[in-house]
C-alpha cells in the first residue's frame, strides 16, 4: 500500500502548487514546479534516495512563497501536508527495504499508515483552526508561546537521544 501512495501524494502535492500558481497567472513558475514533479516520480521510481528530500524542501519553498504572493491557503497547505506525505512514505520505503525477510512488512506498513493518518488529521485540524481564528497576541503571551515551544524541542530532542543510545 505504500508503494503506491508514495507515488501517489508528490502528484497531488505538486499538483496543488501548480494549480495555485496557475490560477494566479504564474504559468512559468507553475511549468517549473511540474518540471520538479517529474523529477520527483522519476527519482522515485529509480531509488534515487536524495530525490524526496529535495522534493519536500521544493514544495515547501514553493507553498511559503504562494503564502507571501498571496495564494489560496487551503491549496498551499493541503499541498504541504501532501509533500510531507510523500517524504515521510519514501523514507519509510527505503527502511522497509533493509527489514529482515523474517519481518512482518505488512503490519509495519499498517502500523505506520494508521500513526501517519492520526498526525495528518491533527495537522489539518490545527491547520483549520489556524485559517479560521484570527487571534491576537500581546507580547508577553508570545514571549511565553516561545518559551513553551523551545522547552518542547528540547524534551523532544531529549527524547530521541535517550531512546537511541
């Protein structure tokens, strides 16, 4: 199942860029990102490891510029999420090619297509309520939104290196 959806979401990633900067009239830069679409496919379909890095980093690029140019939202970021799809599923392809014949391919796929699903749908709902309030902050409650989040990278970070050692 993986192997397919992994070809499946940089279409539609790119695609929703293209789209956005079509419907603004940027046909050149629209031509460019579908050019990079069709390196991304090809890159996958040969193994090229670096090609889904590249690709996410292109995309998020390109959906940050169409939020400065003033875009449609609802595509930049659908596009976004779908750019983080596809890297997250190409890097998980790459680990399930150096499992053991002894492992249960099937069950790992599953298992990481449900936590993926969960993560997404968190995401886009965060995403939404992103787009629909409009809150404003005085500095003080930015200056401890930063603080929370600087200790939560830290605990995460904290985290990743106790469970490797």
């Amino acid at each position: 199942m993986t192997r397919l959806l992994r070809f499946i979401f940089p279409v539609l990633s790119i695609g929703l860029l293209a789209a956005a900067y079509f419907l603004n009239s940027l046909v050149w830069p629209a031509a460019g990102l579908l050019g990079l679409g069709i390196l991304w496919i090809v890159g996958l379909v040969l193994r090229w490891d670096w090609v889904s890095p590249l690709g996410l980093f292109a995309a998020f690029g390109a959906a940050a510029l169409g939020l400065f140019l003033g875009h449609s939202m609802l595509l930049l970021i659908a596009s976004a999420i779908f750019a983080l799809l596809a890297w997250d599923l190409a890097e998980f392809n790459i680990r399930l090619r150096k499992a053991s014949p002894k492992d249960d391919i099937a069950s790992l796929e599953k298992h990481h297509l449900f936590r993926l699903a969960i993560i997404v749908l968190a995401g886009g709902a965060l995403s939404a309520v992103a787009l629909t309030l409009r809150l404003t902050l005085s500095f003080e409650w930015l200056v401890i939104l930063m603080f929370i989040a600087v200790w939560g990278l830290g605990r995460l970070v904290d985290r990743l290196l106790t469970k490797k050692s």
